[in-house]
C-alpha cells in the first residue's frame, strides 16, 4: 500500500518509515500530488512542521482517506489538530511496527471488502440490464425487429442488410442466398449496384422501386418476365444469363443496357 507520511524529520518519523517498509508499504514523499495518490495518511505529531501536517490532514480528510497518528508523550496539546486527529488510529511512538501492521491489515481487508462490493454490484447492474432488454425485447418486440428474408428452405429467416439502413445501402451483394421472395428490396432505394445470382427467384417486379439501379446481377435465377426492368432509367448493366425468359422483345428496348443473356 502507498502510505503518504507527514511531520518534520526525525527518528521518530525514520522508525514509521522504517516499519513501513517492513511491512511492503511505499512510504510517499510529501507533495499535494502524492497525497491524492496515497491509500491512506501517517502523522507523526512532532512539534516543528505543525502547519504542513493540518494541511495535509484537511486533504486527506477531504479525500475520505484513512488516518493514523503517531503521538510523542511530550507533544504539545493544539486543540483544532486533536479536534481533527479524534478518529485516527493510534499508532506506538515506541514501537510503532505492530500497531501498523493491525492498521495496514484492516485497510487490505476493507478494501477488499469494498472491491466485492462493486464487484457484486456490477453483476447485480449486468444482470438487471439483461432483464430488462428480454422484457423489452417481449413487450415491444417491433423495436428489435429486423428486415427479414426468407432463405430457401422457407423456415430461416436472416437480416440482408446486416444492421444497415435500407435506405443507406449503395451496394448490394446478396448472390446464392436461396432467396425466391424479394419484396424486402424494395425499401433499398438508393441501391446502384445489386447483385442477385445464383437464387431462385420468379419475380422482380419489387426491383421496380430501385430507380437508381446502374448495375443489376439477375445470372442463374427462375425469371421468365424482365418487362418491369424497362422503369429503371440509369440501368446500364444487366445480367440475365441462366433465366428461361419466354419474351425477350422487351430487350430490344434496352438501348443503354449491356445485357447478356444466354444468346
């Protein structure tokens, strides 16, 4: 433990500074710096250095840190200090090893005592927080919702955006996910670039929203009708290839697209 010793040089204070260090305490030099740093206070009461001592006992005081007093017999009475030191543990002037070693040992206790505390405390906090997320999660479940897609097998359900907002996505990657239904797209508006092969999907017609598509992965999927695709205006890439489309006049309509398709 860092103890903080205050009084005027001397063989009393030498002997407490000794003891201290017998007892694998770090006896601190005297600084207001030092002080906020200690775990506790010594004041060994000489006669010479009385101003220093009151200060630094009314900042340790303010501090809330534990005090303990070495007092000579011949040591003169001053009332406000005796007033100060009333609750402090006395320490032997004679010997003054055994008395701090009691001292130093109730503080390691104390402190271990408090650390539990806090400990327990901090679980108690962790624990009531998660309750009161499952209750929330209960009782307001639409808060926690997720955009939802169902996976291929129709029973798994998975968020496409990852966390994201819908609206915030530019990028799409969402290739050999098993989707059939992609109504969920719809809210993805500012999308440019989307990339959807590899699925098992018959209809597109929810792309219709996405007026900001340039590029657009339709490769290996079930579509037979692309006719909805002629709304999106900034399409420039399209890819159509392993689809059984059953017309295809519609692409003779697409004069800014670089379509591919199996022909």
């Amino acid at each position: 433990m860092k103890i903080y010793v205050t009084g005027s040089e001397g063989a009393l204070r030498a002997r407490a500074e000794e003891a201290l260090e017998k007892l694998n305490c770090t006896a601190l030099e005297e600084s207001a710096r030092t002080l906020k740093s200690a775990d506790a206070l010594l004041v060994v009461l000489t006669e010479n250095g009385r101003r220093r001592i009151k200060e630094d006992l009314n900042l340790a005081l303010d501090a809330g840190l534990p005090v303990a007093v070495i007092r000579p017999p011949e040591s003169a009475t001053d009332r406000g200090l005796e007033i100060q030191l009333d609750l402090a543990f006395d320490v032997s002037e004679t010997d003054p090893e055994p008395d701090l070693a009691r001292w130093i040992d109730a503080l390691k206790k104390k402190r271990a005592r408090n650390l539990k505390k806090r400990i327990t405390a901090a679980i108690l906090i962790t624990a009531a927080i998660a309750v009161l997320a499952a209750a929330a999660a209960i009782l307001f479940p639409k808060l926690f919702d997720k955009p939802k897609v169902p996976a291929s097998t129709g029973t798994v359900t998975a968020d496409p955006f990852e966390g994201a907002d819908p609206e915030s996505l530019t990028v799409l990657d969402l290739s050999g996910k098993g989707l059939s239904d992609i109504s969920f797209l719809s809210a993805a508006i500012n999308l440019t670039e989307l990339d959807l092969g590899d699925n098992e999907i018959t209809d597109v017609s929810p792309l219709a929203k996405l007026t900001k598509l340039a590029r657009l992965n339709l490769k290996n999927n079930r579509i037979n009708d692309v006719n909805v695709l002629l709304s999106l205006k900034d399409l420039r890439e399209l890819d159509l290839r392993g689809n059984p489309l059953t017309d295809r006049t519609v692409l003779d309509f697409m004069t800014d697209v670089n379509v591919l398709t199996d022909d």
